[in-house]
DNA sequence: CTAGGAACTTAGTAGTAGTAAA
DNA sequence: TTTACTACTACTAAGTTCCTAG
C-alpha cells in the first residue's frame, strides 16, 4: 500500500496511540516530508523543462582552513632555507607526493617545477628542483600523519560531530521548498593537479580558491549568504533558475573550464535526469530494431561518410565505447570510437580486429572482437593511404553521429547506447538465474558474475590493490588450517568408532554414536566452510582489477536489480550500498516482475 | 558550420571508518 | 587491544552533450 495512506489508515493510528493532537502533527510534518521526497510518483513533464527550480536558498560555499606555516626549511646545497608561507605551501604539497608514484613522474615533475620556481620568482637562489631536499618537511608530515592516527576516541569523536554540525549547518540547500543536499559544499583545497595518465598539465600547482572566484546562484528572494571569508566579497550573485548549479568557479588548472557546486545524488534535481535517462535508454529498446537496420543500410551504403557514420555506430552499439570527443593538447590523448586513429585498429584473420587505444582515465581499451565482414571490410578501406596516426573516421565527429542518431529517435545521443546495453547485458545474465533454492552466498556470486560482464563490455577497471597477494596468501593459510582440522576431526572419528566397537554397555554405545555423528557434522562444516573461502579467492581474483561499481552507479537501471533481488530473496544491502540506496531510492518500490 | 563555452554525467583513486582477525 | 582488511565515501578529473556566437 502507498505508504502515505497507510499512514492515514485508521489501524495505523490506532496503532501508535498517539493523542490527536499528536497525531495531527505527525502526520502533518510526515505528509510534507511524504509529499517532498517522493517526486517520483507523480512527476510531470514539466520538471524536465529549462526551469529547474522556482525558490532556491542555501548558504553559499565554504573554503578550506587557510595555510598555517610550519616554517621548517628546505635544504638546497647544503643551506637550509625558510621560505614565505605561500612558497612553503608549495614545497610542502610536493613533500606531501614524495614517495607516491607522482614524484617520479616526469611531466609532473617537470611542471612543478615549474609551478615552484615560479611561485618563488626570478631572484630566487633555488633554481632546480633536483637540488631541493624536502626531507625535513617529509619528517614533519610524518609526524602529523602519526599525530592524526595518534588522536584519542574523544578527539577522534569530537572531530567527528564538528564535521557533522558544519554540514547541518551548510551542507544543504531548501529548493522549491525542499531540503537537500549538497554533493561539494567545501570549495578544492590547494593541491598539485592529479592529471591522469600523461596529462600535460599534471605537477601544476592547483592554486587557493578565493571567494571572488566564486559566482552564488541563489533565489532572489533568499538571503544572500555570508562570505565566510574575511575581507572578501562573493565574485558574483546570480539568479539563474534554468541551471541547476548552485555556484561555480573557474577551473584553476583549465582556463577554459569551471568547477560546479552541485547537489548531491539524492536530490529530486539529480534523481529525476537519473531516472529520465534510463527511460530513454528503454525507450531506445522500441527504437533499436530501426536503428540497427538504419546503420546496416548505412554501412552498406555507396557514401563513403554513410560507411563511416554507420560502422562508428556499430563498433559503439556492439562494443559500447564511448563516442570520443576531439581533445586538445592541453589534455592527455585518449580517444573513443569517433577519434580512434589508424594505429588504434589492427586486422587480424577471421574478420577479427584488436582494438588498442587509451580510453577515459588513461584505461587501456585492448579487445580482440569478430565483426561482421562488411564492416571488417570497411573499417580496412578507412584505413587506406593514411597514416598512422590519422583519424580512422575522418569524415564524422561526435556531433555528426549524434545528428544521425537524433533523426532515429527524438533525445538520442550515443551514450544512450552504453547506457541501454550495459543495462540489457545485466537483465540478461540475470535472467538466466532461476534456481532459486540456492544459498544467499551463490546467489550473490551469480549476481557479481552478471555484474562482471557488464564492467566488462564498459571496460571498467581499477588497479590491483597493493598487497592483494598478501590477502589472497591470508585466504589460503585459513584454508590449509581447516584443512588440517578436517584431518583431526577424522582422526577423532576414527578413534571413536573403535572406542565404539570396544565398548561393552549400550550406553557407552550410543553416546559414542553421537560423538561419531557430531564429528561428522563438524567436518561437513568446516568442508563446506572451505569451499566457501575458495570461491571468495575465486571470485577475488576474478575481479580483481574489474570496477564493478562503476556500472552499479552509473550503467545499470536499478529497477533491474530491485527487481531481481525480490525475486530472488536477495537482501538489497548485499548489493547496494547505504548511499546508493538513497540514490536510487526511486526505484526501490520496483515490483519483482519488472522488465527494462 | 564550426569552435568553444557551459552544464551536466561518468570515472578511478585516496583516505577513512568500521569490523574482523589475531 | 592491536592490527589488518574491507567497504565506503569523499574527492576531483575526465568525459558527453547541447548551445550559441561569429
């Protein structure tokens, strides 16, 4: 039963016994909240229109604590020297990234250098990074690392619950009357970009955050909050209500860019374009037959660019890569399916191609795939007197296939494909599931299996955790232990049934049965127990470099998985997160026999 | 018609807090 | 109680898409 009625059912509140009074207010406060939170029950179209908030107040962002000086030096030459805060700043984020991956780096190295050496300007007697020792700073954020873990239970707590009051206090903004989260109240502290891969901007020093940077949109009717800095002024306050940011600032790495104060997953504003772009990725189920048959045709077709438009379509709707921008080379080189140039693509027997190029994050997208001959065949002519490292489909870009795809289906882009396949895999390999008298433990691996395949097809992957051969090493002396334990419970039962066949009275007897039974089940136990830890170090293994979550959040319509779990008496705890829980709270109500 | 701006989604990793094992 | 893992969350980089101005 709607939940909302239930609350107004007279056994309800006969239930709580509340006073009328009591229950007034109650069921006022709860009705609002109901009415609130529940926008997916009766949504209208005109919540996806450019409106996208009628009242909107929040408090603004805040910024990180400014920079304290420890004032301890550097060496350079033998001398050592104590720099201006703003320069010590510097030398410290760098301290803090010796020892990491990032040190040895050499763009990063090369442009923090360059960051640093500026910073400390022309005159400067440090002229080389390399002559720089940081150990005395590296010591001192030892010891503040060692400090931190150090904290007692009541510093630790306190820590805690001035976190959590500073979120209460700001962490949340009230649109068209309804309180929400906020996904990034806190502005990005200082730091050296993290630029992944070969980006060449990484080692930049990422500079402070100042309230004039920072653009506040906010209704007009709210009141303008507080510049929480003092003796600086907002940048800019705006009144946009077509947009659902609510500030932004410029990108301190990528002149061309901003950096955006959303709210967080949980948010109608969030959760209705999360909800809205699985319906188009099922409405793209109705629309698939067409679009597959157009890009056939197309594929087929005497126009070059025809070819072109319709195998980039087919590598993305069979192989679901992403479309691929063009980049410029202030970024790392990585491509997708548009961008893919000729050294990406090798021909092998069988009409069998390998792709091997840098995808999103630098992740290595290496995948030997049969294709269909006609495009095998095309995909060979584009390659024809080029070289290498020229476009494979030079005659279309991401704009141009989305056009296409604009005149099959009204909203269609190409990252609906992704979306509608990575969900179809899903449905699909659940659906081969049916035993249903199954432990909870197989029931998950079954899940995690399906799961699998869809980071698969989306090339989802995450980097082996540092001492994974220490756990699986863990995992496998548990197993040696039990192992040796089922020899000494056999043991036992050895001994016992000849203790058995000695004994004289009845009595003896039994008792002995029972101990031989008992061992018995102990040893069936620890058996079973086994074979649970090797399917753990299976299945470990199995995924270990796999990015299972990616999809969980991103790719898979979650009515699929809330649909299966009740079918399946799956709890949903074992497969969602209490944050994506939330997140997906609009679909939690999905009946068990719900199809994408 | 194209380049680049603006806004929003998707992505992996670092760090943390809670929990299990020793 | 300490240590070691594990499961999350926080963080922010890196994509896509759509639009507008020239």
């Amino acid at each position: 039963m709607d939940l909302l009625r239930f609350l107004e059912h007279p056994s309800f509140l006969l239930f709580r016994r509340f006073s009328h009074a009591n229950i007034d207010r109650s069921l006022n406060r709860r009705r609002k909240l109901l009415k609130q939170s529940h926008w997916w029950k009766n949504y209208s179209p005109e919540s996806t229109s450019t409106v996208k908030w009628t009242t909107l107040s929040h408090h603004g962002v805040i910024f990180p604590p400014p920079y304290s000086p420890h004032k301890i030096p550097i060496i350079y030459e033998g001398n050592p020297i104590i720099l201006k805060p703003h320069q010590e700043e510097a030398a410290t984020l760098w301290a803090s990234v010796i020892g990491t991956q990032w040190e040895t780096k050499e763009t990063f190295r090369k442009n923090f250098e360059r960051s640093f050496l500026e910073t400390l300007g022309k005159r400067h007697k440090i002229k080389s990074l390399d002559k720089c020792d940081f150990s005395q700073i590296v010591e001192y954020l030892e010891k503040e690392k060692e400090n931190k873990k150090n904290r007692t239970a009541e510093e630790k707590r306190a820590e805690k619950e001035e976190k959590l009051a500073l979120y209460k206090k700001k962490g949340y903004a009230v649109v068209d009357g309804v309180k929400e989260k906020i996904l990034n109240f806190v502005v990005e502290p200082p730091g050296l970009f993290r630029g992944r891969g070969d980006h060449p901007k990484a080692g930049l020093i990422k500079r402070r955050i100042m309230p004039e940077d920072v653009t506040i949109n906010i209704g007009e009717d709210s009141k303008i909050p507080k510049c929480p800095v003092r003796g600086h002024k907002w940048g800019n306050i705006v009144h946009n209500h077509t947009v659902t940011w609510l500030a932004y600032y410029k990108d301190p790495i990528l002149p061309n860019s901003f950096k955006y104060v959303w709210l967080a997953a949980t948010s109608k504003m969030k959760g209705l374009n999360d909800m809205l772009k699985y319906e188009k990725a099922r409405k793209l189920k109705e629309f698939i037959d067409k679009a597959r048959e157009s890009y056939w045709s197309k594929i087929k077709s005497r126009i070059l660019l025809d070819r072109q438009l319709g195998s980039a379509l087919y590598l993305i709707d069979k192989l679901a890569l992403r479309v691929g921008n063009e980049k410029s080379n202030e970024e790392a080189d990585t491509v997708g399916c548009c961008s893919l140039r000729v050294e990406h693509i090798k021909f092998e027997e069988d009409n069998k191609i390998t792709l091997d190029f840098l995808a999103k994050d630098c992740m290595r997208y290496y995948n030997t795939i049969q294709i269909d001959p006609e495009v095998y065949k095309n995909l060979q002519d584009f390659t024809k007197n080029k070289d290498l490292d020229d476009d494979l489909f030079d005659l279309i870009r991401s704009n141009t296939l989305n056009d296409y795809l604009k005149s099959l289906m009204e909203g269609l882009s190409s990252k609906v494909f992704r979306t509608f396949n990575a969900s179809i895999r899903l449905q699909e390999q659940l659906a081969i599931f049916n035993e249903k008298n199954l432990q909870l433990e197989d029931k998950m691996q079954f899940f995690i299996k399906a799961n699998k395949e869809v980071a698969l097809l989306c090339n989802h992957q995450k980097t082996v955790p540092k001492n994974f051969d220490n756990q699986l090493e863990r995992i496998n002396s548990q197993i040696t232990k039990k192992k040796s334990k089922i020899e000494n419970l056999e043991n036992h039962a050895k001994e016992l049934r000849k203790k058995k066949r000695l004994a004289k009275s009845e009595n003896v007897k039994k008792r002995i049965t029972t101990n031989i039974k008992n061992t018995k089940k102990m040893i069936e136990k620890v058996k079973d127990d086994i074979e649970k830890l090797e399917t753990r170090i299976e299945m470990k293994e199995d995924t270990k470099n796999i990015a299972l979550e990616t999809s969980k959040i991103n790719y898979i319509d979650p009515r699929i998985v809330v649909s299966w779990c009740k079918k399946n008496k799956v709890p949903l705890d074992k497969v969602y997160s209490k944050s994506l829980k939330e997140k997906f709270k609009w679909a939690m109500n999905t009946e068990p026999d719900w199809v994408f």
